[in-house]
C-alpha cells in the first residue's frame, strides 16, 4: 500500500512544468496584488492628503476671515483715536487762538492804561506847574448879598453862542480848591 499512497500521493502533485507556471502566476499575481495594493495605498493617501489640505485650506481661511474681521475693528478703532486726536489739535488751535487774542487785549489794554497814566501824570505835573506860578488870589469885596440876589446855583456868564461858562474870576462857588478837584 505504500508503493500505491505514494503514487498516488505523486499523481496528486502536478508536473514540475505545471508547477513552476504556478509559481509563475503566484509571482505575477503578487506583483498585480503588489501593484493593486499600492496604487490603493497611493488612493488612499492622496485622499487623506486632499482632506488634509481642503483641513488646512478651510483653517486658513477661517483664520484669514478672522485676521480680517481684526483688521478691520483695528482700522475702525484707528479711525476713531484719529477723529479724537482731530478734535482735539481743533481744539487745542482753537484755545491757542483764544489765548493769543486774549493776550492781544490784554496787551493793548495795559498800553493804553500806560498811556492813560502817562497823560494824567503830565497834566498832574503841568497843573503844579500851573500853581506853583500862579499869584496868590485876592479876597474880592463882595457887598453883603440881598436877600433877592441870592440864587442856589452858582453864576453862569452868556456867551455869543448863547452858552452858558463858568466866570472867569473867582467865586464862592467857584473856589481854586474846587477847580481843582475837577483834575
């Protein structure tokens, strides 16, 4: 039995020629199933690649739309502080303006008040001048008044024009000392 299970056994076994063939086959079926299997790899690579770049491309978008959004609140805040800083230098010309007209005025006022101390300090020395020079007055005779001549104001003298001046010698009235109180 044994000579007839080795035959038999040897029978199962293809020819030598047979089998290199198949070795062949499973050669080339491996490269094909090689070739397969990459290419497959290859697909699925360039898929993940793909839905990683449409990942980064969808993140670079976002953050470019917010870079946008931030640029645009920076530029409308920029616009404001420059509005504020325009204000204020209109303000600040403004009151530098006031300032300098008020330092005009005030300029010009304290020139005429220097003027105006200037004049009354000459016409206060001309009037000591005027008094220094001056003879001393004489107490004029004056009757006793009557009691119908007696006026509460004092005299007035016409002139050609129908105007009224004081006299030009000395009354009651009319004393130097008063005269001078006029100065």
């Amino acid at each position: 039995m044994e000579g007839t299970s080795a035959a038999a056994n040897s029978s199962s076994l293809p020819p030598p020629s047979r089998r290199l063939s198949q070795i062949r086959r499973r050669k080339k079926r491996t490269r094909d199933e090689m070739f397969s299997e990459i290419m497959e790899s290859s697909r699925s690579d360039r898929a993940h690649l793909n839905e990683w770049k449409e990942t980064v491309s969808k993140y670079r978008k976002e953050a470019s739309e917010r870079e946008d959004r931030r640029d645009q609140r920076e530029d409308r805040r920029d616009q404001r502080e420059d509005r504020r800083d325009q204000r204020e230098d209109r303000r600040d010309a403004r009151d530098e303006r006031w300032r300098q007209e008020d330092q005009r005025r005030q300029d010009a006022t304290l020139g005429l008040l220097r003027e105006q101390t200037d004049m009354l300090r000459r016409l206060v020395e001309l009037q000591e001048r005027l008094l220094e020079n001056r003879l001393p007055l004489q107490p004029l005779f004056h009757p006793p008044p009557s009691p119908c001549s007696v006026s509460s104001s004092p005299r007035r003298v016409r002139t050609r024009g129908g105007r009224l001046r004081t006299p030009s010698h000395s009354t009651p009235v009319d004393s130097p000392s008063k005269r001078l109180s006029f100065f």
